[in-house]
C-alpha cells in the first residue's frame, strides 16, 4: 500500500511539473510572439518614414565615404530600423504592461525620438554620410508620428482581443478573504488594468507562530466568490509547491492583496519562490506608500539611516510646474476666445443672468479661494442644491452629483457634456490659485469629510483637469476617484500633467461620465 501511494504521489509531482511546463512555454511564446511582431511593425514604421523623407527630398542616392559597397542602401536601412527599435526598447516601449496603453505609450515613443535623433546623428558622422541635419530630424518625427499611429490601430486590436479573454495576464489573487473580495471589486471595475483573475489563495497569518497558512475560517468569502464569479475562479492552497501550482492553473501574475507584507521575511520567501518561475508579483497597496519616493541609506556609526523624499516637490520640480501652467494657460485662453465669446453670448441670450458663476472652494493647503465657470446653471441654483439633492435622493456630501439636475440650463447642458463651462479657470490658472492639472477643488462642506489620507490632496493647488476626470469623471465610484486623487498627489509630474491635458483633449472629444 505505501509503494502504491508513493507511486501516486511520484506521478502526481509528474503531472504537476508538465503541466508547469507546458503553461511556461504557452506564456512565454504569446508575450514573445507579440513582441516580436510589435518590433517588425516599428522598425517598418522606420523604413517607410526614412524612405518618404528621402524622395521628398529628392536624395535617394546616398552613400557612405568610409563603406562602399553595392548593398550599402540595405544595410542603412536595416541598421537605422534597428537603432529605431533599440531606442523604444530602453525607453520601455517594449514592456508587458505597455503594449496596449495610450497616452504613455506616446510619451515613451517621444523619449525614444529624443533619444535615436542623437544616436542616428553619432552613425552619420561615423559613417562620413554628410546627411543634412534636416533630413534627420525629419526622419525620425515622422517615424515618431508613423509608429504612433500603428501603435493606435494596435490598441484598438489588443483592447477588442482583451474583450475575448486575450492579451491578459491571468492572475492569482492571495490575501484574506477581505482584502481578496475588495481587489476583484476593484479589477471589476477598472477598464485600464489588464488583470484577468483565475484563482484565488485565501491565508491569514498565524499570530502563534508568525507564519503565513492557508485560511479556512471562510465565512461569505465562497458565497461571494460563487455569487459574483461562479465556477471561473479555482481555488488554490498556500504551501509548498505553491508556484507551480499557479502556473499550473495559467497564471501569470500573482496579485499579493494584504497579509504578506513587504519586507517581511514571509514575503521574501514568497517572492523568491514566484519569481524563480518568472511569475510577476503585483502588490496592491496605499496611495501614500514610500515606494514613489526616492530612498537613500546611509551608514552612520553603525546605524543605518533610510532617508526618503518625493523630487516633485523640490523648488526646483514647482517653478517648473508654475511656469508650465502659465504657458498652457496662456495658449489654451488664446486659442478659446473665440469660443468663449460664442458661448459667453448664447448664456447671456437664454435668461440675461450673468455670464460667469463664481464660487468660493478649497485650495492649497485648505486656503479658499474663488473659482470661475461659464454659468450652467439658472440663477441662484446653489440655494436649491439640498433640495435637488434630497429629491434625488442623496445627502449635501461629498461628490454630491444628480444626472438629471432640473437646475441646468439649455446652453448648460451643451457647455457641461463639453467641458466648456471650464474654460474660465484657465485665468484661475494664470493667476496662480489653480493649476492645469490637479484634483478638483471642492467646497468646504466637502472638505469637511476628508479623512487623513484623502485630505493629502490639498498638498498641492487644484486643477482644471485631473485623475478622475480622465478617467470616467463621475462615472466612477467615491472609492475609486479618492484613490486617483491622492495617487496624483504622490506621483506628479511636468511631463505626466502634459500627458493628462493630452487625455483631457481625449474626453472633450469623446465625453464619457460628464452631466
């Protein structure tokens, strides 16, 4: 009897490690081919821009003083594409997570740009090619606009595959039962995330012995998973071999939601026994962690000392971001004066109240100030607001929003689905009580809810536009636009506003949540 469940153990190990196999091999061959097949359309984008530039040039003979030789057009072609593919490759391009994004998908092309421009201007020189610098420069904008524009038709591909199951990295939830239900409410209801759950591995901590074991106090946890789930998701025991039993069930990432905490030794030996099978780990953790800061450790007298600091909020990073400001703000006020003075008149003829609606809001730091808007609404709507609101039934709180607010004029209507009532705060901006990009202001009774982590928004001015508005707008739940908020506090920059006044461009064309 023991040398038969020994056998049956022996092959069950089997089994195990071929299926492990099998699923390594199917992970690795569909992110390779993808790649692969990313890469050829790039470095085609190369060709075909370098090729336009030359004959609209008129310098389709060209050559190398230094190499001569009948192939030499070939080889220039296949080497500057591959310097193009290089290029986008070391500035993250290539990344798993990117492939299918948009806006910073762009940004890193444009750093990739910057960066083959130099590189490509190095091999003219050693090559004795005496290139004009124009062509150049024209070769590698367009292949920058060409690349863009099939990576566009490649998201739209990659998003309907993603409809259908493909182009996303199963995952395995571990964490409580809580944490484990609160993460695939959150995969559930996000649409950027490219997270497909397959399985969860529910474990508490042994307050005992201070290791991590497998939870079998379930409560509603399997009720809920069923209600809301059904038969797709497995569930999957913690302990040994727990690795090979994820990629056994498909994984590709295992999403750690709570439990096993970051430098701990439970989870360096669980990070250790993941990553040994190239299985990502993804952590879902606070929007005020210390990962987004810049760390430095330093020895002194036998102590070690871990200084930490966020570089966004250096004198340095906010003169940038205030002369940032002034710019866009100044082009968007010159650009929109035509529109503004249509929109300022249609207001004026609906019910001759006044053109703009001022109200006080919270600022930086908690300093109120007056914000501007084109009016939307009939006047004196803010005395009515409790009443709508009752009406519809919700209480004066935070995020108080009626979709069919019966105060909204004709010409609001119009002027809220298209962002225009916002026109005005570009002064606001200009000014210096706003910013382009930021959270939105709030009024004080708002403010009054904060708890301590959402009240971190107020560390830095509000802005026209920001996370949430980009993101679904009042589409999205409280829950969801607080995480946005103060992400954007810990994480902002010059260069990721400017991607979000490109998303804003985005939503105004194509307004979604917006009332």
């Amino acid at each position: 009897m023991q040398d038969s469940a020994s056998g049956a153990a022996i092959n069950s190990k089997a089994r195990l490690n071929n299926k492990v196999s099998e699923q390594l091999s199917q992970i690795s061959y569909w992110r390779l081919a993808v790649n692969l097949v990313l890469m050829l359309l790039d470095m085609a984008m190369f060709v075909i821009a370098v090729a336009a530039v030359l004959v609209a040039r008129n310098e389709i003979t060209f050559y190398s003083s230094r190499f001569k030789f009948t192939l030499f057009p070939v080889v220039y072609f296949v080497l500057t594409a591959l310097i193009w593919i290089l290029c986008l490759h070391s500035s993250g391009v290539y990344h798993r997570h990117i492939m299918g994004d948009g806006y910073q998908l762009n940004v890193l092309i444009g750093k990739a740009t910057v960066k083959c421009w130099f590189v490509l201007c190095a091999c003219h020189f050693v090559l004795n090619m005496y290139a004009k610098l124009t062509a150049i420069t024209l070769t590698v904008l367009l292949a920058a606009l060409l690349t863009m524009i099939e990576r566009v038709i490649v998201r739209k591909f990659i998003i309907a595959s993603r409809k259908n199951g493909k182009y996303l990295y199963s995952t395995v939830l571990v964490g409580s039962p809580e944490g484990i239900l609160s993460a695939l409410k959150m995969l559930g209801q996000s649409k950027q995330l490219n997270y497909r759950p397959v399985a969860v591995c529910p474990i508490r901590l042994n307050e005992n012995t201070g290791m991590v074991e497998t939870e079998t106090d379930f409560g509603d946890f399997l009720q809920e998973i069923n209600d809301r789930w059904g038969s797709r998701l497995m569930m999957v025991n913690y302990g040994d071999r727990l690795a090979e039993r994820i990629v056994a069930v498909g994984a590709q990432t295992v999403m750690v939601t709570d439990v096993l905490h970051r430098f701990s030794d439970n989870f360096n030996a669980f990070a250790l026994q993941m990553e040994s099978l190239n299985l990502e780990i993804a952590l879902t953790a606070s929007a005020v962690e210390i990962s987004g800061h810049e760390t430095q450790i330093r020895d002194i007298q036998g102590t070690s000392i871990m200084t930490i600091r966020l570089p966004q909020y250096s004198p340095y990073a906010r003169i940038c971001k205030r002369l940032f400001d002034i710019v866009v703000s100044l082009v968007a006020i010159i650009l929109s004066s035509p529109i503004m003075l249509v929109v300022a008149a249609l207001i004026k003829k609906e019910d001759g109240g006044p053109v703009f609606y001022t109200q006080e809001r919270i600022g930086l730091r908690g300093k109120p100030f007056k914000i501007h808007k084109f009016r939307s609404m009939r006047v004196n709507a803010d005395a009515h607001l409790a009443e709508v609101a009752a009406a519809n039934g919700q209480e004066m709180g935070a995020r108080v929003k009626i979709k069919k607010d019966p105060r909204i004029t004709k010409i609001g209507h119009f002027i809220r689905k298209t962002s225009l009532d916002e026109i005005p705060q570009f002064f606001d901006s200009l000014i210096g009580t706003m910013s382009v990009v930021g959270p939105r202001p709030q009024r004080q009774f708002e403010v009054d809810e904060y708890d301590q982590i959402y009240a971190t928004r107020l560390l830095v001015k509000p802005g026209i536009t920001g996370p949430w508005q980009v993101s679904g707008r009042n589409d999205l739940d409280e829950e969801e636009s607080r995480r946005l908020d103060v992400n954007y506090v810990q994480n902002w920059s010059v260069l990721g506003d400017f991607v979000y006044v490109l998303r804003t461009i985005g939503v105004v064309i194509h307004p979604n949540g917006a009332y």
